[in-house]
C-alpha cells in the first residue's frame, strides 16, 4: 500500500516538473496547529507544481506526522526539549488564556499575557538555536542551494536562517499583536483613526471613544508590549552574525508578506506592493460526507442542521460550560453536530451528535447546513465564509474575537461571551442566526466576494513564491520605509526644521520691528529736542 501511494505521488511530482518548466527548492521554517494546516495546502500545491520542499522539524514536536507518505521532506534536527513538556507547555498556555485571563482588568490582562507568550519565545528561541548553533545540519543546508525560504511569521528564526543562507525569505502570516511587527518590520501603514488594532474589538467605524480607546492600543502595543522578549532575541542575532541587529530590523528583510485574511473579512486600509491577501486559500468544495453522518443530517429533515466546533487547539471544556451549551442545544429544532473531546455532558439532546474529529469543510458546504458556531478561528471562519453560513461566535482567545467583530461588523454573526453566556442566550443566538434572513443575506454577499476574485488565493500564494524564485526576491516591492528613521518616517525632523525656519524669521522680524521702533523713538526725541 504504501509503495503505491509513494508511485501515485512520484506521478504527480513527474506531472508538476512538466507543468512548471523550472522547478525550485523551497526551505521551511513552519508555525505548529492550525498555522501548519493552513501553510500545508501552499506546500502541496508547491510539490504538485514539481517544486522540492524540505520542512524544518524538531525533534520535539508532536504535531508533524513524518512518518506518512509524502513528497514533503522533513528535515528533523535534535532538540533537548521533551515533547510531552513541549505540548503541555502549548495546552497549559491556552487554557490560562481562555479561563484565567479573561476575566481580568486590561493592564493585567496583558502583563499576564505577555508572561505566557515570553514563555512561547524563549521555547521558539531553543527552536532557533538547535538549528543555525547546528553546524552540521547548517552546512547541510547551504550546501542544498535552496531558492527561498517560506516562514511563518508568528515565530522568529526564519528570517535569521535567511540571512544566514543568503536567501530570500517570503513570511506567510495573520495580523496580530496589534500590528507591530506588520508595521514596524514591514512597513505597513497603521492610521489609528480607522484601522483598529488587534485585541481593540473595534470596527473601522469608530466613535471619539473608541478612537481615544484605539490610540491607547496603538500606544500600549507600540512601547510597552511585546509578543517576544526583544532585547534577548536582538542579542541573540546579534551574536550568531556577528554585528549589532535586531529582530525587527532583520524581519524587516522579507521580500513577500502573505497575509490570511481577504477584503471579505478585512476593513478597508492601506497596504504595500510587497503584502499580499491569500485569505481562505484553504477553502475548497464540500466532498460528500461519510455514510454515518450524511444519514444523521438527512434525519434532520427541513430544519436542517446546525455546525458547533471550537477548533483543533481546545480539546475539551469545564463540565459546566458543556452543560450550557448542550441544553441550549437540546432546545433547537435543527440536528447538532458537535466537535466535542471530554466528558459526555448530562443536558446532551437526542438531536445533538458528538465526535472528537468532524469534516467540517464539507458539513459547512451541505445545503441542510443553517448556522456555524465558531470559536472565530480563522480558518474555520473562512470556510464559512466560502460557503455562505451563518455564525455564532464564541472567541476564546488570540485573534478569534477580531475576526468575530469583523463579522458582526458586516452582518454575517452574532457574538456571545464564553464564560457568561447562558443557554438562554446562546439558544436566543442560533435562533436569529438562523431565523432572521439578513444573516444568511450577508453571508452570501460575502461567500460572493470571496469567490469574485481574478486569481484564486491558493495560485495567488504560488505565484508570489515562484515570483520570488525566479527573480532571486522582490527588492523591487520592498518599501523605501526601510530605510528610513522613525524621526524620518513621521517627517518630524522636517517639521522641526520648518518650524525652526518660522521661528528664526519671526525672530528676525520681531527683532526687525523692535529695532525700528528703538531707532523711530530716537528720532522722535531728537526732533522734540530741537
């Protein structure tokens, strides 16, 4: 079985040389959970396309599966770390994000946060430093003669293999940390008057509070906090080449910044030639369900069915929470299928099925569909976008409570809160949702944008990858911003400069016209005198 899978695949490796004409080789420096999947379908698009792909994996990690067939080569360097200690330290994280932070004021709220994702960065620094302090497997790399390094840009490192190697680098991410390391390291525009900061909750149609409230992010995610711990990543770098740098200076180097996200769920802003929207790559057609639960959303007659998932990175829930939401559940006319890890919770309906995987993609896209209800993960939102479906959000932490006012703001969901909701309100959710039509209208006028687009966001992420190969980077795109000062980018010095030159000819015509009066007052006096 497994040598025909291994043919099958050389087949389409075979297939892709001669489609592309010049294939390239392609480094990874990849990002766990659900940035792996999403990264995954552009690495296999790669390989179909006849390009090598050789992926950096430590030993440590628990979530690649390198021992499937594949045409993706991983290349496993050795890490110290233990990798039930890595994955308890990732889960640990989460769950104080989901059930302890959320319930404190702001400033503790993100003094907390930045201790867990300071523990985050020190673990990425490890990541970083088995791999460039590894001579062997460095060399090992250089010798390979890659064409361009792919990174995720939510961790360090790719950059510093990148300058090390001599190779251009193209970052695929999601906007988060409130921009800092989109506007800083790559030069995006951030005007607070419109464009809300991540974690701010805000539309780009702010009242004066909520600018004043914007501002203040801008302010806070600006100078005091930070997704890693600057100061040892800045010597780390600066250390290993040998010269003063920085992580924001070194990041600023990438050629090519692929953002998941997409004018359907994103406002309005300004970009630059070198980021480029790719949102909902992942998305594609629903395949038919597996027979059990096709026949399950059969049953459901025409009440249809309602999807309940809370993503890959939260495996279960308290007892009570479970409780809530499955007595709301048990309430509703539609059938239920809920992604669910845990304990069986006792208020569980008849129309409710539980399963700890579900094809998600495909129940979204079944016509018998009528809500989502998301944690606001953005790949799960994308895919209900492309398939037109209503939602009901339920942010638990990150990025996911953006994407949910993101939504909400363009008429597509409702939005509840984890740990107050009660089943009266999440019963009240998916019933509008479902019942009142311009949720589904603006839905559907969203799955339409998404689809009106010249070049699909899969062939776009391709394209822009192959672009960089072929052309050695995109130095071209990249912003003169770069290159500038902080001073010189708000064009302080100029103001001061032009301010200086107001001041000093006021100075002089104020001193001009003292003068005349002293010199007229004198004349005066000798003209009384005589």
């Amino acid at each position: 079985m497994v040598s025909k899978v291994t043919t099958v695949l050389l087949l389409l490796q075979l297939s892709g040389y001669f489609v592309s004409g010049k294939c390239g080789k392609v480094l990874v420096w990849p990002m766990e959970y659900s940035h792996w999947i999403n990264m995954k379908i552009i690495l296999d698009e790669l390989v179909l396309r006849g390009h090598q792909v050789t992926v950096l994996v430590s030993s440590s990690s628990a979530f690649f599966d390198v021992d499937q067939p594949s045409l993706i080569t991983f290349e496993i360097y050795p890490s110290p770390s233990i990798r039930e200690e890595v994955e308890r330290l990732f889960l640990e994280a989460i769950t104080k994000w989901i059930y302890e932070l959320s319930e404190l004021s702001f400033w503790t709220y993100f003094s907390r946060l930045q201790e867990l994702v300071w523990e985050d960065s020190a673990y990425f620094e490890s990541l970083c430093k088995d791999v460039v302090l590894n001579k062997k497997l460095m060399t090992k790399l250089g010798e390979s003669r890659f064409d361009v390094i792919l990174a995720d840009a939510f961790i360090p490192c790719g950059d510093l293999l990148a300058e090390l190697l001599s190779l251009p680098l193209v970052y695929t991410h999601r906007f988060f940390w409130g921009y800092t390391y989109e506007k800083y390291s790559g030069g995006l525009p951030v005007p607070p008057s419109y464009v809300p900061i991540i974690q701010a909750e805000l539309s780009d149609r702010m009242t004066f509070t909520e600018r004043v409230k914007n501002m203040l992010y801008v302010i806070y995610f600006d100078f005091w906090f930070q997704a890693f711990n600057e100061k040892k990543w800045d010597q780390f770098y600066s250390e290993v080449l040998g010269r003063p740098t920085t992580l924001s200076e070194t990041m600023a180097k990438a050629d090519i910044w692929l953002v998941r996200t997409y004018w359907d769920i994103e406002f309005p802003r300004p970009l630059l030639p070198n980021f480029e929207f790719v949102g909902g790559l992942h998305c594609k057609p629903a395949k038919p369900l597996p027979k059990e639960v096709e026949d399950f959303v059969q049953s459901s007659g025409d009440e249809g069915v309602v999807v309940f998932s809370l993503g890959s990175m939260v495996s279960n829930m308290t007892e009570e929470r479970a409780n809530v939401i499955a007595s709301a559940l048990a309430q509703i006319p539609q059938k239920v299928v809920w992604r669910f890890d845990g304990k069986k919770p006792d208020a569980l309906g008849s129309n409710t099925q539980l399963s700890k995987w579900i094809p998600q993609n495909d129940l979204l896209g079944h016509p018998k569909t009528k809500a989502f209800i998301t944690h606001g993960g953005t790949n799960g939102v994308y895919e209900a976008i492309y398939h037109g479906v209503p939602m009901v959000g339920i942010p638990l932490f990150a990025d996911q409570s953006d994407n949910i006012v993101r939504m909400m703001a363009k008429g597509a969901a409702v939005r509840l809160n984890f740990h107050t909701m009660s089943s009266a309100d999440l019963l009240k959710a998916v019933k509008t949702v479902i019942t009142d039509p311009s949720y589904k209208e603006n839905a559907m006028r969203l799955s339409r944008i998404h689809h009106d687009q010249p070049v699909k966001p899969l062939d776009r992420a391709v394209f822009w990858i192959e672009f960089v190969m072929r052309h050695k980077g995109a130095k071209h795109l990249r912003p003169a911003v770069h290159d500038l000062t902080w001073l010189q980018y708000h064009s302080l010095d100029v103001i001061g400069f032009l301010l200086a030159c107001v001041a000093a000819v006021t100075f002089i015509f104020m001193k001009g016209c003292v003068l005349c009066c002293r010199k007229l007052a004198k004349t005066g006096k000798k003209k009384k005198r005589e």
